[in-house]
C-alpha cells in the first residue's frame, strides 16, 4: 500500500472543469462583479501554525490560478481567514462569523479534529458545505446527518488504522504494539481505528496510553507500555506532544519503532524531538521530492514566486497540508461553476456529481457520493519521514 507518490501530467484550469463557471467582461479582461468568498477556518498561531500556514498557501495558488483564468461564474474567489488557535469554541465562533456576517458561499479547515467536530453542526444546520484539509477524524465527514455538509480532502483515522497497522507488521513484524495517544477526540478516533484493524487480524495491544498536550514527560506511559512487552508503537499527536514522547523514549534507552499518523509533520519536528525524531515514521498524503517534475514542480515553483523565503522542499513543512487544500479548492471550485451557483445546496449536489478532475495528489474520479464524502483513500497514503528537516518518503 505505501507507495512513492508521483507527479500529474500538467493540465490547464480550464479543462479541469471550472470552465463551466467562467465569464469575461467583453474587451476588458477583467473579472466582473462582486468576489465569490470562501471562509478559512483553521489554527494560524501556536504550536499548529505551520500546518495552517500549509493550508493558507495551498489555497492561496489555487485561488491564484483560479482567478488568472476568469475565476468562477464570471467572478474572483477571494479568501476570508479567522485563526481558531486550535481552540473548538473559537473555531464555532469564527464559523458563524464568517458564514453570518461575511457571506461565504463554503468553509474551508479544521486543522484539528476537535475544532472540526465542534463547526459540523453548524455547517450542516446553516447548508454550508465544509471542507476539510487536514483534520482527519472518523466522525467529521461520518456524522449521521440527514443531508450531510461536511466534505473531506485529508486523511481518515479509519483508513489510517489500518494503514498504521499494516506497516507495523509487514516492515517492523509487530506482534504487540501499543498506543500512545493524544487525550482528545482525536486520539479516541484513532484508538477505535486501531483496535478495529488489530482484531481483524487476531491481534492484541500491549495496552494503550494516554498523554495531554502540555505533558513534558511521558515515561510514565512509556514505562508501562515497555513493561506489558510492547514491541511498537502507535503515536498520534501533533508536533510538540510528539517530540515529548520521542524524548521520554531517549530519556528511557528504550528504541522501539514509531508508527504514527501525520502530527509530527505539521512543523520543526525534529528541531524540538532530536536527532531520534528521524526514527519516526509517520502517514502522509503527498510529499515534494528533490527529483520531482510535472504539477509537483510547477506548484513548487509557483510557491518559490510567490513566497520567497521557500528556498527547498524543507521551507514547504508539511506538504501535505499544501496539497490537500490545493485540491480541495480546485474540487470546490468545478463545483460552484457546475452548479452555476453559489447556493449551499446547489455546491453540495454538484461535489456529488463531479466526474473527473487531475488533482496534484491524483486524479479524482467522483471523489464524493452521499455514501462517501472522504475525496482520498489508503490507496492515496505514503509512508515518510523526517530527513535534514525534508519530509521524505521511506526509501529517499
């Protein structure tokens, strides 16, 4: 299942779809009309602002690209942001701000799990669809609404058990793992995940863990998983938190592999875990490479443009936040234009219908269906790591 992803044949912006959407003013060039806003709702200050910064400049290029070639239905798209700081009530609040008062047409975030669970019933109550780019929760596109709102280009926690698992046992043989987990609905995603995709396989934990966010010291978690003959681990937690247990592992002697889902991306990891972060072996969707070409280097070099303190594929920690918020703005905005409208219901029934679109990830063929709202799937995952501060995949 893990795999190197590799670069799209270029496509132009017309062909993907939007064109549908497009209007110019007669002899002027110029796009007409009031702007389409689209709402960021996601974490741009504290330990997740890098991952936020991913997300904002993967918009960014897309709306750039977008409004170069006419925009859509005649008019620019523009992007309103609001910092959630990683907090859920401040995430609700922005939401409906942004939805209330300044008139978007769709959301776009939920860089954590628990901001976005807390922006679901408000998205599906006020008819707004609600993409998410990163925050990778079971519940969030699987949340039992009538008519379901809430769209996905990310990772999902129960494809992700499975793949965690998966890796465990085919590079690392694993007879035993356990979990060290985030105590938030996050870390509860993921370890109803991982218990699933042990049992399918007839296989124990050596017990699960729990650690806060602010824990500086998770020996104690450690100790007991060491004790009960854990032979691997299962991490999930952002940045920070993740470097605490990678040096309460050093603190301990203990090397044991780590498997994690992708926290440890969003930011320096290895500048706050040490040398030992390298070890750690973690989920993405899309990755730069030294050797890349094709849409990988036309969007790597748009980024160089457009944001010149990016140098290397080390400036652009966590390309996945990048790409999965490209994509998502691209699908978003074939289907305003395929609906030729900008009314909740009118954008939710044309994300169903979309056929094909090339995508940087991969080319999406009917991404979504009111049985599935995730737009990628394991097939889309590789396993990376850490390498001089470059995201990686295993092998390079």
């Amino acid at each position: 299942m893990t795999r190197i992803l590799t670069s799209l044949t270029r496509r132009s912006i017309l062909a993907a779809g939007i064109a549908a959407g497009l209007a110019w003013l007669p002899g002027g060039g110029a796009l007409a009309a009031d702007p389409i806003r689209i709402g960021l709702v996601a974490a741009l200050s504290g330990q997740s602002a890098k991952s936020g910064e991913a997300i904002t400049r993967g918009l960014s290029i897309a709306i750039d690209e977008i409004n170069a070639a006419g925009g859509v239905l005649g008019r620019p798209l523009e992007l309103v942001s609001r910092d959630d700081e990683s907090n859920p009530g401040k995430g609700l609040l922005a939401a409906r701000e942004l939805v209330q008062r300044q008139g978007v047409v769709a959301l776009i975030g939920g860089l954590d799990t628990p901001v976005s669970l807390a922006i679901v019933p408000f998205a599906n109550d006020a008819k707004v669809p609600f993409i998410g780019p990163w925050a990778a929760g079971t519940p969030i596109t699987r949340n039992g609404a009538a008519e379901n709102y809430i769209f996905r280009v990310s990772a999902v926690d129960a494809y992700v058990g499975e793949a965690l698992v998966e890796y465990a046992v085919d590079e690392y043989g694993a007879k035993k793992p356990g979990m060290i987990l985030i105590n938030n609905p996050w870390g509860e995603s993921n370890e109803d995940a991982l218990h699933h995709a042990l049992e399918t396989r007839g296989m124990a934990t050596a017990g699960v863990e729990k650690f806060e966010t602010n824990d500086v010291d998770v020996v104690p978690q450690l100790t007991r998983l060491k004790e009960a003959g854990a032979d691997t681990l299962f991490m999930v937690a952002n940045v920070a938190p993740s470097s605490q247990v990678v040096k309460s592992l050093d603190r301990m002697g203990w090397d044991v592999p780590i498997v994690s889902h992708w926290g440890p991306a969003g930011g320096r990891f290895t500048e706050l875990a040490g040398p030992s972060g390298s070890r750690v072996h973690f989920i993405q969707t899309f990755v730069f490479t030294e050797d890349m070409s094709g849409r990988s280097a036309e969007l790597m070099a748009k980024l160089k443009a457009k944001y010149p303190e990016i140098k290397t594929i080390a400036d652009v920690t966590p390309a996945t936040g990048i790409a999965n918020a490209y994509d998502a703005m691209h699908l978003l905005a074939v289907a305003i234009g395929n609906a030729g409208s900008t009314d909740g219901p009118a954008i939710r029934q044309a994300l169903y219908g979309i056929e094909e679109h090339e995508g940087l990830i991969k080319t999406y063929r009917k991404p979504f269906s009111p049985e599935n709202q995730d737009a990628l799937g394991p097939e889309d995952y590789v396993f990376s790591h850490f390498v001089e501060g470059k995201i990686l995949p295993l092998g390079k």
